[in-house]
C-alpha cells in the first residue's frame, strides 16, 4: 500500500514515488515547475477528485512497472550527459517536426480556428527560449558541476567559475523552466488539453498529438533538473566549501 498523503508536495511525490509520473502526466498535474503544491492543492486547481488521483497512485506503486534509473544515486556528469543525450536531443528533433505541422495546420484551419495561430506564436517562443537555455546549460552550468563533482572525486581545489555560487546560474535555469512550464501551459490552454476539433484532419491530430508527447517529455526533462540535479549540484558544492574552510 501506498503512503501517498494529499499534503505531500507533488515533487515530493515523483521524487519518492517515481511510478507516481505517469499518473500525474494522465491527470495533467505538474509535477516539475508547479510541483511545489500539495496534492490537495495541485486537484483542486485543475478540478480533480483527489481520491481518484490517490486510488491511481496506488494502484501504479502497487502494480508491475519497468525498472527505472536512480538518478538520486548516479553521477552528476551521468546525470546531466543523460538529459542533454535524451531530453536535448529530443527537442532538437521534435521542434522542427511541430514547428512544421502547425504551420500546416495554421494554413489550413488557421482561418476557422483562432486559436491556432496563436498556438503557433506560443511554440516559436518556446522554440528560441529552449534554444538559448540548453546552449548555457551545455556550454557553462553542465561542465561546471561536472568538473565540481571530479574536484571532490581527486580531492583537489573547486573549479573557478565566472559566476561566483552554482546557486547563481541554477536560480536562472530554474526561472527558465518556469518561463518554458508557463508557455505549454498557455498552449494545453488554448488547445483544449491537446484534443483536436471534431472531424479534425490527420495532420491536425498529430500537430496535438505531438504537442502533447512534448510536455511530457519536457516535464521528465525539468524534473530531473529541478529536482535532482540542481539540488544535488548545491549540495555538492556546499559540502566543497566547508571541507575547504
């Protein structure tokens, strides 16, 4: 039986629950930049029963699920080359793919549907936030704590950084992902939580289809930053300044 309470925060809950995701992402419950609220609270912003979301978290913690990683146990450079192999490189290659239906779809049905235009405005934003937020991560803030995590390993001096506490650069990604959480909020808005017009063409339904498998995926990409990785990395870091005090 499950230990779930409606007071845990919801991060707290995919952290300890890791099977606890699916359901969340089925809800449509953030559990990456909104995850910060109770249970209680995360239902009954989105109107959900919150029994109903308690029976599905224990039936998913009690019932067979593939093994997943630890992250909370591996490396931090594992961690971040896994996120920029994984979740980087789907981005990457599912912008330009959505980028291309909706502008499809907007030529199409954009006359009859207002709200597609918009979605596709919304998307582009995205696409050039995501674009300068993963060349910082890539270029600075990763390498910074992977080369931080090797100082501890040979025991040598921290690493010198341009931008004082890992605490700085992680505050701003952090920002960013709720800039990007905010965006795919606003776009499961407009889009009716990803459900097409009824007689919706092919390339229409898999414009939200698309639309829909990008959340989830970048909910699994900010959760393992938000919640594993930047903690960690401060931790880390902390611990090297007091052992060098």
């Amino acid at each position: 039986m499950t230990s779930t309470s409606t007071t845990q925060t919801v991060r707290d809950i995919a952290l300890q629950q890791p099977t606890s995701i699916r359901v969340f992402e089925q809800y449509g419950i953030d559990y990456c930049c909104g995850g910060r609220k109770p249970l209680a609270e995360a239902c009954a912003a989105s109107n959900l029963e919150v029994d109903a979301v308690l029976a599905a978290l224990e039936l998913a913690a009690n019932g067979p699920a593939p093994a997943a990683a630890d992250w909370s146990q591996s490396s931090l450079e594992a961690l971040s080359g896994h996120i920029v192999a994984t979740h980087h490189a789907y981005v990457r290659r599912e912008l330009p793919r959505l980028t291309l239906l909706a502008q499809k779809v907007v030529n199409r049905h954009g006359d009859t549907h207002a709200e597609v235009p918009v979605i596709q405005t919304t998307l582009a934003q995205l696409d050039d936030e995501l674009t300068h937020h993963f060349a910082k991560e890539e270029a600075v803030l990763f390498p910074y704590i992977a080369e931080l995590e090797r100082s501890i390993v040979a025991g040598s001096a921290k690493p010198h950084s341009c931008f004082g506490t890992v605490s700085n650069p992680i505050a701003m990604m952090t920002e960013e992902h709720d800039a990007a959480g905010a965006l795919l909020a606003e776009i499961r808005q407009l889009s009716h939580h990803f459900t097409p017009p009824i007689g919706a063409c092919p390339t229409y339904h898999a414009f939200y289809d698309g639309l829909k498998e990008f959340e989830q995926d970048l909910h699994q990409h900010i959760h393992l930053e938000n919640n594993i990785l930047f903690p960690r990395a401060i931790n880390l870091e902390a611990t090297t300044t007091n052992t060098n005090a």
